[in-house]
C-alpha cells in the first residue's frame, strides 16, 4: 500500500475529504518523525512502538572488490509490534 492510497483509506473510512486525511497522515507522521530525532519513543498501547536504536561501527566488504571497509556507527529507527497488531496478523 503506497502512501496515496492510504490516505485514501482514511478519507473514506473517516468520511474525510482527501486534503483532511493527507494533512492528518503528514501531521501523524511528522510527529513520529520530530520525537525519533530527538532519540525519543512513540508508543500505540496495543499497536506498537517506534524508538531509536545505536549501530556501532563495525568492518565491512565493498561489494565490488571485496575489499574490507569501515563502516560508520549510526542511529536507526526501529519498530516493534504490539500484542494486538500480532495477533491480527495471525489470524
């Protein structure tokens, strides 16, 4: 599901126009977005959690020549699902 067409799952589930849900969407995501940069968690009782983890540096092959490289440390972002979101995907 692409990002248009789930906007357009919200506007009709919601009885929204399309410009409400697409703002709706942008503002959730903007936010998930704001509190992951600042190292931060966002948490769905239920649904699930995004937070932040810590990748050290560690060696790595170029593709290419095979030749070893460093790669760099980094923050990523992470989620992990809830019970419910789970269990539905179960069923």
């Amino acid at each position: 599901m692409t990002k248009s067409e789930f906007v357009d799952q919200v506007a009709s589930s919601r009885g929204l126009s399309k410009k409400e849900a697409e703002s709706a969407v942008e503002a959730v995501l903007g936010t998930v977005e704001n509190v992951l940069s600042r190292g931060g968690e966002v948490t769905f009782t239920g649904f699930g959690k995004f937070h932040v983890a810590e990748r050290g540096a560690r060696q790595g092959k170029h593709p290419r020549t095979g030749e070893p490289i460093h790669i760099a440390a980094s923050r990523v972002p992470r989620f992990s699902a809830g019970a419910k979101l789970k269990q539905s995907v179960n069923r």
